[in-house]
C-alpha cells in the first residue's frame, strides 16, 4: 500500500512532537541487525521509559527544524531509527 501525502502530514506531526518534547535522542543504523536483536533493542528501549521508531529520513530533517535537535539533519542517511526520551516532569533528563 502506497503511503499518502495524510499520512506523510499526520507521521511529520508526530515527529515534531515527539522532539520537541524530548530531552535526548540518539539516531541509530539498524542495518544489519536481525529480527531477534532489533526486538530486544526495542524491548531495552521501553524499560528505560524511551520511545523508539524507524524514520524516514526527509520527514524526519523536516520535523528537526525548530528543536534542539536540528543539528542531527546531516546524520539522517541511509537506515535510520531515532531513540528518544521526554523530558521528565521535574525538568531534569532521565538516567
């Protein structure tokens, strides 16, 4: 199924959110990675209270622009996931 211009506009919403609420992220290249090990990476990422999503590159370098996080455009290439995690609610970043 093609993937339409709503929900290029709805995934882009997201991603903005989602970063300008975070206090971190770190971008990941999965390639490589098998099944069983990208399931545990996600399963990590959870129990830390984090949130993990493979992007689309330009939507992604879209949804950057404005956040603390601009300067990652250049690293979107290739096969790309971001893990991030929100601020918590006293303002200091989770451990």
């Amino acid at each position: 199924m093609a993937v339409t211009r709503e929900d290029k506009v709805t995934e882009l919403e997201r991603l903005r959110s989602a970063f300008g609420g975070a206090d971190s992220a770190i971008l990941v290249d999965y390639k490589g990675l098998k099944v069983p090990e990208a399931t545990e990476l996600r399963r990590q990422v959870r129990s830390a209270k984090a949130h993990y999503r493979v992007v689309k590159n330009t939507l992604a370098k879209r949804a950057l622009k404005g956040t603390l996080f601009e300067a990652l455009g250049e690293h979107f290439q290739g096969t790309t996931a971001v893990a991030w995690s929100e601020a918590t609610r006293w303002g200091s970043p989770r451990c």
